[in-house]
C-alpha cells in the first residue's frame, strides 16, 4: 500500500502509518465487492482495544470511492417510494412509540414521513402519493403546496434525517488528496466524492455512538495538505461539520438503529463483541458481508461467545484461504479469520 | 482505550518469543496433605448426607486455595485444617473408618508442615530479588484476595514492599497496563475458577517473561490461551503439562519458550511419596458431571455477592446521568457490569408480624442475644453451638459476621439448620411470642424467612405470572426514579419501600456492583441470591 501519509494516535508524535494501520486498512480496501455472490463474514482479533474496525472500514470506503455504482442515485426514487410506503402504510396509523422490535412491524426505525427538498425545505409525504402508480407527492407545511417529483429530479429530494443524495456544487466536496494518499495509486472517481453511499457500514460499539467515535477520534492523518481526523475521514453523519456528503451507513449497536433510511448493506464492519453478534443476529444484515473486529482482552465467556459464534458457521461456510493468501502478512499480534459462504 | 494500540503493536514486533519459566514446586509433607484432602472431598461429594456435602465443599475451597495462593503454612491455614478436624471426632464413625484414615493422615501432614515455610513463597522471594537486581519493571497477577499473601512476603525488615501498582487483578488492569517485562503468576494457567487469568496473557502478551510458580501435578488448563480468530483445536489431544508453547497469531505467531525448573523433593526418590494427581482438575470433572449451571458473580458490599447465570435478565439501576435507561433489565456479561445497582425486589404476601413495618424485626431480638453471650463467653458459646452441630469451619469469625446488625442484608448462617441451632443455643424467642394470627410457624421459621427474604429469596405469592411483577416492578422503579438518584449519591446499599398504589407491595434493596467475575458452577438455588462471599467460594470453578 506504500501511504505517504503519516499517522499519530492518542495524541503522540507523528510517525510513519504503522504496519498494523496499513494491513487493516488494507484488509477492508481489498475485500471484494460481493460481484461473486458469495457472502463472507470474517473476523479479526486484536492484542488490544483499538479503532480496527474504523480503519478496515475506512479501507472499504476508499474501495468504494472508485467504484462507479457506489452511490445512492440509482435507487434513491425507489428509496423515497419505499419509505413513503412505510409512512402511509405504516408509521402514520400507528399510536405506539416507535419501538419496531417490540411491535415486529417488520421496519427497522420509524418513517416520520418528512423529506427536504434542494436541502432545505421541509415537505411531507402527501396521502395523493399513488403508491400502485409509482408516482410521489409531498406537501409543504399549511400552505398545501404539493410537488410531485419525477424519477429524474429525485436527486432533489432527500428523506429528512438522511445526508444529501448528491451535492450541487464542489463546496462539501470529500478530500480526494487524503484518500488518495492513504491507499496509495487508489482509483477515484471524482464524482463519488459529491455522492453519498449507503451500501457500506459501520455498526458501531455498544456502548453508543459517542464511545464509538471517540476511539476513532484518537487516530489522525497528516498529509501534504493538512490533518485529517479518521472521523472525518469515515464521514458518517454527524461525525464532522465539514462532511455534506456520507459515505457510511452507520448502524447504532445499542439503539439498533440506522442513521438512514437505507436498504441492507453489502459490507458491515462490527465493532466489539457485543456488536459483531447483533450484526450476525439482525435480518437486516442476513444478505451483506460482515467483518468484526474484537479485541481478545476480554473474559473467557465474551471471547467464548463471538468464537463459538462464527465457528458455528463452518457447517455452511469454508475458510477463505485465497482472500488470506491475498492479504500481506498479518502483523505480529492479529489473527484473522475469513469464511466464505459454499456456492450454492 | 487507554494504552494507544501503536505502543502494543510496537511492543510485540520488537519481541520474537517470549518465555514462561514454569517453576514447579514438590514438598512431600504438603503433598501428604493434598492427598488426603483430595480423597476425602471426592468420597464426600458422592454423600447424601447435607453435612457432607458440605464439608466437603468447604475442604475443596481450602485445597484450591491453597494450589492458587501462596499462603503462609504457619498461619490460618494450619488453624484452619486442624480446627476442622478437631470437630470432626466423630468423623470416623460418622462417614466411616476411610475417611478417618484420611483426617489422621492429614493431621500428621498438616503438624509436619507447621515449621516449614512455603517454598513456593520462597521461590516467589527469590524472583522478585532477582528481577529487582536486574532492575527489570514486573508485575503480580492474582485475584484480589490473594493480595495479601504476597505482600507479607515481603513484610519483615530490610525488605522492600510491593507497591500498589505491581498487582493486576482483572483483564480489564491487564488491558490498561503499560508494557512491563516480567509477569508473575502462581498456580496453573486457567481461564476460569480459582488462580484465574485472562487469556490475554498468551494471546496478547504485555510482557517479555511469565514466570510461573506451580504446585507439582498442577497442569495448565487445556486450551488456554483462547482466540475466537483461530480455529478450534481439539483440546483432549494435549496432556495439559505446560502452556501451549506456540499459540498461533495471525501467519507470524507469538512463540512462546518454555523453561520448566523442579524443585523440592523428587518424587522418585521419597520413601512413600507419590506424584501428586491435579486436584482443580479433577474437582472440575466432578462439577460436570453435577446438575450445576454457568454463573457470573457480582460482588456487592459486605463480602457479599450473588450470583447469575448466562442470559439472566437482571433488573438493575444504571446512575450514570448519561444513561439512556438507568431502570432497566440487563444481562451479565452484556450491559450488567461494575459501578451499577442490582435490584432485588422483595415482594409477596407472607406476614411476618412486625417486619412489615421494621425490617430485620427479628434478627434484632436473637442479634442482641448472640452479641451478648459472645461478650461475655466467646469460647464457651463456641463450644456449646459446636456440640450441638453446627461445625463451620471458621465459626468463631462467623459469630462475629452474625453479630453485625441488620443491613440491607441480614447476616446470619446460611442454612436453616445452623440457624436453628443458632437460635436452640442463644435460648431465644418463644413461639408464645408469635403473633397469634400467625400460628402456623415457629418464631424460628419467622425469623428464618426474614432472611431467607433479605436474601432475595423472597416469596412472592399471590402473583399468578411472574412476567407480571417484573413488569409491574419496573413500572414503579421509574416512577421513583428521582429519589433512587437521590438514595444512590448518598449509599452503595439501600432499601426503597415501593408506594402504595402501585400494584405490589413490599420492597426494592439495591446493591451496587463493586466487582464482576466469571468462572463459578452452582446448583439452582444458589443463583440469584445474596451469598457470602466464602460461601460463593464453594461454588468456583
């Protein structure tokens, strides 16, 4: 991988991006996009607590970053027709508080039924939506103004809550230079630095999204341009004023929620025991790739349960020897375990 | 996070192999000891006899006590064997002629030891000399109440104590502790149970060296040194003697050397010395082959702790502001962890007189009794309650537990059996005292219940489904939320009588998490119940 970049954790002095750094990085830039079908789960234990799980995410980010169908604009009518269907057929009848595991509506978070529009004005879905049609209507405030977007200027229109589909102008734009230096030679399309992405995603601690971001928090960037934080880098919504677009889904281990309104993933990268096993656990994450990130100083029965967890797959998966032969060498200190799922 | 990743990463790559210098320690009198100790628990364990049972749980406590932590021959643990076979005369027609054999060779081992010192107390001396010469940063692993036995071996003048910061007593001590070079260890290397480690320190070694002082016969678990990444071994293939020298990380594993150095007596050559059989291994069989389950200990105050197996749903208090929800049902393990309060409500029907309205209303009547005949005749009450059966192996400390007043938890004997001694002996409280609507039991069974109540095991009739008082339970707790704030800022402990109109009546106790530790194996009903932490002690793995 060869970065350029130089790295600084915890505050310490700058040095050059340490092996360990570079091999995660390099495991979540090098696992492969799901064109062969085949799901994988892989799990990667560390010799201490660290912000692994960030770092093979932000590998797969920079991945994605030169993948021209890695953006929301393909689906996003569709998108916003599922989640006015959720609204109208769902949310807007029901009188509990949003609790979709108790009530099994079969939602994974609420449809509130608000959208924006240009990234500022606040709509409603209107009940004239015709969902048999295909055709959206949303309604402004009391002044009953009602717009109906065709497929074409869906773009437009952004579910309220979830980051901008595609930004107008080049103001908000990703850094390419830092993702350009931390994968050395990484293809990247320019336009993917405008576009979010919600088919990549981070399932954070459980202890919260908070404690999540601050491990990641530790870990920064120097490059010839200037620093670069590894939350801003991740650019999962909220994490850095600077990010107008958003590349990671993130998935809240301890509410169970999605930032967005989103489909399943193809890849989640899990942080901790307690969050690798509801990513294994939760139907929306039954179809995508899953690599967890645990580290083994832990009690017997925690590492008990993540190991007896994903060994208990081996009766329909096989270890992947081939991504493992693709990877460089493993630092000292981190063991990697890789399944592939037989073809079926 | 507290060590930056980088530094450990640093640290392993700077290391190709680190060494475990197993110092395996024989001494012939001590392994008379063991022997007969062994035989007697495990002949005892296939009683049906309840003091057997018992016996020979608190002698399995004693043995791996004594395999784990270097304690001092001199002290408690001679009192201690001695003591128990002093009131145990009767053993012989009691449980038969073989065990009696047994008490008098352990007897004569345990007089054999009393001028001896611990050579695996002199081995630990002699390292820390060592490392302390060569100027070299070490650190004591051990559990938290073996503490002491290390550091009064360095208590005598001209010795330099051990500080606070050379002892870890958890992983998470061992997760947030800088590098060092050398880690000292007593007893085999187990993941669970009693001389307890993480894992970690094969996996995910902070140090250079494991120096290892162990017990002749005493193996290292098999399969220590877990890691959930690598692929499962098949664990009966090893013989268990020494630590898995290669554990296998990633394609560039940590290796580690193993230096084995004997000392003591050979035991091929003592007249009448046999190799000593593992003893923590051969104890654990025997709970697998019992109808025990899995627990968690959550140690409290007072040396009391309950215990909880996997996947309890534990209603607990969490006083972080930052909580999302401080009342709430949490799992070991999971979200149930040190610093938050467990909740025990105390619910039910049953009328115990005044207790409703006092709690502890009749263990101040036989408490003030018992505190006063200690005051003025310890050893004759001692006598007079160990004629009439009750031979705990400690009972002059036990006396003095039962004394304290009435808390959140009643100290009292665990069983009713004792108490009822207890209660014949000190001469208090006559069933003409019951109230009479309450006729049906004697004021020992009332005050029995008091406790068994103060204990968590609390009769809650009068409920048809127990999904009901949960439920119920937590809707009152957060309406209280407030004042168990309030009540949390000021106790670690505390009662909370529930209001009326709520639905249920009685009370919530809450107890605050000091500790959490796994590796116990105990019967139904000793899960979910406050226990001493001596008594936990039967119930380690």
């Amino acid at each position: 991988m060869q970065t350029t970049m130089l790295f600084s954790e915890a505050d310490q002095e700058w040095r050059p991006v340490p092996h360990w750094v570079e091999f995660l990085i390099r495991l979540g830039y090098d696992w492969p996009d799901g064109v062969s079908g085949q799901r994988r789960i892989a799990l990667v234990s560390m010799p201490c607590d660290s912000a692994a799980a960030s770092l093979i995410a932000l590998g797969a980010l920079i991945r994605d970053l030169g993948n021209p169908n890695a953006n929301d604009i393909d689906g996003h009518y569709d998108s916003l027709l599922r989640y006015a269907r959720q609204y109208l057929q769902s949310c807007s009848l029901c009188d509990m508080p949003c609790d979709p595991g108790s009530k099994n509506c079969g939602y994974a978070a609420q449809a509130t039924g608000w959208v924006r529009y240009q990234h500022t004005t606040r709509y409603r879905v209107s009940e004239r939506t015709s969902l048999r049609n295909r055709h959206l209507a949303f309604v402004r405030g009391k002044s009953n103004l009602t717009r109906y977007p065709l497929p074409e200027g869906a773009i437009d229109w952004q579910i309220a809550g979830d980051p901008p589909v595609r930004l107008t102008n080049q103001d908000g734009a990703l850094p390419e230079e830092a993702y350009g230096q931390i994968v050395d030679r990484a293809p990247i399309l320019h336009g993917n630095l405008l576009k979010s992405f919600s088919g990549l995603c981070l399932a954070g601690r459980v202890a919260g999204k908070t404690a999540t971001r601050e491990v990641c928090g530790s870990v920064r960037f120097r490059g010839a341009n200037g620093e670069y934080a590894l939350p801003e880098l991740l650019t999962v919504q909220e994490w850095a004023q600077s990010n107008a677009v958003s590349r990671m889904n993130y998935f809240n281990a301890r509410t169970e929620q999605f930032d967005r309104q989103a489909s399943a993933p193809a890849l989640v990268v899990a942080d901790g025991d307690a969050s690798i096993l509801k990513t294994l656990r939760l139907s929306a994450f039954q179809r995508s790739d899953v690599i967890g990130a645990v580290h083994r100083t832990m009690e017997r029965g925690q590492l008990e349960a993540i190991g007896n967890r994903v060994h208990g797959l081996r009766q329909w998966y096989a270890e992947d020897y081939g991504m493992l032969g693709r990877l460089p060498a493993a630092p000292r200190g981190i063991s990697v375990l890789i399944l592939v799922r037989g073809a079926s | 996070m507290a060590i930056a990743a980088s530094r450990i990463f640093d640290f392993l790559e700077r290391q190709e192999a680190g060494t475990v210098e197993r110092h395996e320690i024989s001494l012939a009198a001590f392994g008379a000891l063991r022997r007969s100790l062994r035989q007697i628990v495990l002949r005892l364990r296939d009683s049906d006899d309840q003091d057997a049972l018992s016996l020979s749980g608190q002698l399995r406590a004693l043995l791996s006590e004594w395999l784990t932590i270097p304690v001092a021959f001199e002290c408690s643990m001679l009192d201690a064997v001695s003591g128990f076979f002093r009131r145990s005369e009767a053993g012989g027609t009691r449980w038969g002629s073989d065990i009696q054999a047994l008490y008098d060779e352990a007897i004569r081992a345990t007089e054999n030891l009393r001028s001896v010192e611990n050579p695996v107390r002199d081995e630990i001396r002699l390292v820390i000399w060592e490392l302390r010469a060569q100027a070299q940063t070490f650190k004591v692993y051990c559990h938290r109440r073996a503490r002491p036995h290390f550091e009064t071996i360095f208590i005598v003048p001209g010795e330099l104590p051990l500080s606070e910061d050379t002892f870890l007593h958890s992983v998470q001590d061992y997760r947030n502790t800088e590098p060092f070079d050398t880690l000292i260890k007593v007893g085999p290397l187990r993941a669970r149970g009693w001389g307890s480690a993480p894992d970690a320190l094969l996996t995910a070694p902070r140090f250079r060296t494991l120096v290892q002082v162990v017990w002749s016969g005493c193996s290292d678990e098999p399969g220590f040194g877990y890691d959930p990444a690598l692929p499962p071994t098949d664990n009966t293939a090893t013989d268990g003697a020494t630590p898995p020298v290669a554990v296998s990380i990633g394609r560039r594993p940590v290796q580690w050397k193993t230096l084995v150095t004997r000392s003591g007596e050979d035991p091929g050559a003592a007249a009448g010395y046999t190799p000593e059989e593992d003893e923590l291994r051969a104890f654990r069989e025997m709970d697998q082959s019992r109808d025990e389950r899995r627990a968690t200990l959550f140690e409290i105050a007072g040396k009391h702790g309950i215990l909880y197996p996997p996947h309890s749903e534990v209603l607990s208090f969490d006083p972080a502001s930052s909580a999302c929800e401080p009342i709430d049902y949490r799992r070991p393990g999971e979200s149930l962890h040190e610093g938050l309060y467990i909740i025990l409500p105390r619910l039910g029907e049953v009328d115990l007189g005044g207790v409703r309205a006092e709690h502890g209303h009749y263990s101040r009547i036989w408490k003030a009794r018992l505190e006063q005949q200690w005051r003025t005749d310890a050893s004759g009450l001692i006598k007079r309650l160990q004629a009439a059966g009750l031979n705990l192996v400690y009972l002059g400390a036990a006396i003095k537990h039962w004394c304290e007043p009435p808390s959140t938890v009643i100290h009292a004997p665990q069983t009713m059996k004792h108490f009822e001694i207890l209660v014949r002996v000190l001469g208090v409280g006559s069933d003409a005292e019951v109230p009479q609507h309450l006729r049906w039991g004697s004021w020992s069974q009332f005050a029995w219940v008091e406790i068994a109540r103060s204990r968590g095991e609390a009769i809650q009739t009068g409920f048809e489904e127990q999904g009901i008082v949960d439920e119920q339970s937590l809707l009152s707790l957060r309406r209280l939320i407030a004042i168990i704030r309030a009540e949390a800022l000021a106790k670690a402990d505390f009662l909370l009588p529930i209001p009326d109109g709520n639905g249920i009546r009685g009370e919530f106790a809450f107890f605050k998490v000091y500790r959490v530790e796994e590796g116990f194996r105990a019967p139904e009903a000793e899960l979910k119940v406050v226990r001493e932490l001596s008594v936990i002690d039967k119930w380690r793995d």
